[in-house]
C-alpha cells in the first residue's frame, strides 16, 4: 500500500501532537552532535496556536515538524526544532518540511532575513538550495531571548567559550535583499 503523506501549516487540530514533537526532539537532542535543545509540549503547542509551525503525517502517523520565531521586531525570522521520526528519514520529509517553512516565513515576513542554526549536512544541503548561505553568528539576530534557547543545548559550553562567535551549529542566513 502506497504511504499517504501530507505536509501543512500546522493548525488546532495538530495541538495533540504537541507531545510526540517534544518527545522527538528529546529523543534526538541525546546526540552531543544534533545541536537540538530541549522544547516542551506547552511550546511547541504555544507555536501552533500561533500559526508558526509545520507538521508532517505519514497515513495518520506524525512524522516530522519544525516551527518558526521571529527576532528584533520582526527583522529576522529563525527556524527550528526541525525533525523527522527515525523511521521516516531518507524520504524527503525534512526537505518538503522546510520548504513549507521557508514559504510560511516568506507570506507572514516579507522583509524578514530567515535563519537556521545546524550541525545536520541534509539541513545544510536543504539550506542552500532555498537560497541561504553560511554566516558567522554576529550576522544573525543579537536577540537575548534567541540566543537563550541555546542553553538547554548539550555543546552550550562551546558557545559561551566563543562568546558567542561561533559553535558546533552553522549559520545560514536568507537575505531577501541580495
Ligand atoms: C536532519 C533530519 C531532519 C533529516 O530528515 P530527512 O527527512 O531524513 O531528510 P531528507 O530525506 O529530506 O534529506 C535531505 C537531503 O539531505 C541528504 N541527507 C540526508 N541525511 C543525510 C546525512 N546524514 N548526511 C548528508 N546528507 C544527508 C539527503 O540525501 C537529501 O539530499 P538530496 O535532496 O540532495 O538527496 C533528520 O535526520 C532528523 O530529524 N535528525 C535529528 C534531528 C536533527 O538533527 N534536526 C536538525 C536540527 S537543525
């Protein structure tokens, strides 16, 4: 039987799979070198009910999900928490998640340079083709509050060390301007 997958915008209907996600997440963030940090359940339904998230099915089966945020007024916009269930790797979900993200930020931020922190090559590959390129952390957004959420990260240590130059993750930036 052929696998029905649908990728959306996540809507109130997906609130119940907060769990899953943040289970996820957990799940693959025990790998020094995932670069994911811990995200709660109450967060990731936060950016559901925000309309700032994208989730996957396989049949009726969550498969992968990543959300957006923006930073300093709106100027940028990050995207995380990306992930696919192990067992549906290799087929183009994170792909056709980040797409979808990348379009989302592209209808709700315009103007707004997009983001991403990643040790993952698929999310670098994904990256450069939506147009990113790799930057040094100084050119992505100096907001605190973003720069927080590194701290439940299990290479923190590293970026404190740096103050904050550079890490185990790169960055990649989307300019709409260039
Ligand atoms: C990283 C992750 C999201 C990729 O999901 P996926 O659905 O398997 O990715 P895709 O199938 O869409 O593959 C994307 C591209 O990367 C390539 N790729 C996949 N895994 C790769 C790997 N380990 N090394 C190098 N390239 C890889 C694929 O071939 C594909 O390239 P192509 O389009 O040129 O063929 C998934 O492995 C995951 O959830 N990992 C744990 C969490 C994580 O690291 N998240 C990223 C945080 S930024």
């Amino acid at each position: 039987m052929l696998d029905i997958i649908r990728i959306i915008r996540a809507g109130e209907d997906a609130l119940k799979y907060a769990d899953d996600v943040s289970a996820m997440i957990d799940e693959a963030a025990k790998s020094k070198n995932s670069g994911l940090a811990h995200r709660t359940p109450e967060y990731i339904r936060q950016k559901i009910r925000e309309g700032k998230a994208v989730i996957a099915f396989v049949n009726s089966e969550v498969a992968g999900f990543c959300y957006i945020a923006t930073w300093q007024g709106g100027e940028f916009v990050s995207h995380s928490g990306l992930i696919v269930s192990p067992k549906f790797r290799g087929r183009g979900l994170a792909t056709a998640i980040k797409k979808e993200c990348f379009l989302l930020s592209r209808d709700k931020y315009p103007n707004a340079k997009i983001f991403g922190l990643t040790t993952s090559p698929a999310v670098m590959r994904i990256n450069t083709e939506l147009g990113y390129v790799p930057v040094a952390f100084p050119e992505l957004t100096t907001d605190e509050e973003f720069w927080k959420g590194c701290e439940t990260c299990a290479n923190f240590d590293i970026l404190q060390r740096t103050k904050r130059f550079n890490c185990l993750c790169t960055g990649m930036l989307f300019n709409p301007n260039k």
